[in-house]
C-alpha cells in the first residue's frame, strides 16, 4: 500500500529538524519523497560508503537496526528516521542500516530538499534552529 501525501507529512512531522514547519511545507518536501520496501538482511544505507548517501528515511512498515563495524547500536521501527546528517552533507554514513523484517521505508533526497529550501528558506530557519538544539543538548551531557 502506497503512503498518501498526508502520511509522508506526518512521518516528517516526527523528525526533530522539520519541526515548527506548517503543514503546506512538510506537504511540499512529503509530494518528494519516495516509499522503499526491504527484505530481512538488505543493507538501506552502508557505513563509510556512497551507498544511500543524501537521502533521509523514515520508517513507515517493520523494523531495522544500526550496526557499527558489525556491532548493533540502534534499533528502528515505525516513525524512527535516520540518515537525516547526510540530507544535509552528503558525506558518508556512520552506520549500516539493515532491515530487521519486512521493512517499508520513504527517502527525501538532498537535491529535493536544497530545491525546496530554495523556495521556502523559512524552512531552513526551522532546521537550524533544530540542529542548535540537538547541538546544545550534546553539550550538556559533555559537562
């Protein structure tokens, strides 16, 4: 079954860096996403590789896990996202990510979003300001 419009904006909306944007604008960055559907043991995205660089996922169906040279470090299911560092720079991952069952995921690509950024820079606003937290956050927990 294909995710409406409205499903993806939501799936969006549970992502920290869209938060705060209006419903129009997660509409518009949900119109650019595409679903993906694994099997257990496919490879989404590979660590310190090109392999699914640019693209941010959210789950929508099953569960996935992370792996760092092959030691399990995270575990997603429906509305987990990752990735989302690449969307910003393209550089490679710091994971595997691996389905863990039957696994129905939906990528925003970096060009998609840098084109929508183009058009709507009050979405840009709305991200860094995210990122300011998450980078707050990790301070404090460093003291």
């Amino acid at each position: 079954m294909t995710p409406t419009e409205t499903e993806l904006a939501e799936a969006l909306r549970g992502v920290d860096l869209f938060a705060g944007i209006p419903e129009d604008s997660l509409k518009n960055l949900a119109a650019q996403m595409r679903t993906f559907e694994y099997k257990p043991g496919e490879h989404i995205v590979e660590e310190d590789t090109g392999h699914g660089l640019g693209r941010m996922y959210v789950v929508l169906r099953g569960m996935a896990r992370a792996e760092v040279d092959g030691t399990p470090v995270a575990a997603y299911g429906p509305g987990d996202h990752f990735g989302e560092m690449s969307l910003l720079d393209n550089k490679p991952r710091s994971a595997t990510v691996i389905a863990a069952s039957d696994l129905t995921v939906a990528g925003l690509a970096s060009w998609n979003l840098h084109a929508t950024l183009l058009e709507e820079p009050q979405i840009a606003i709305n991200m860094l300001e995210a990122l300011a937290t998450r980078l707050r956050a990790a301070n404090e927990q460093h003291r």
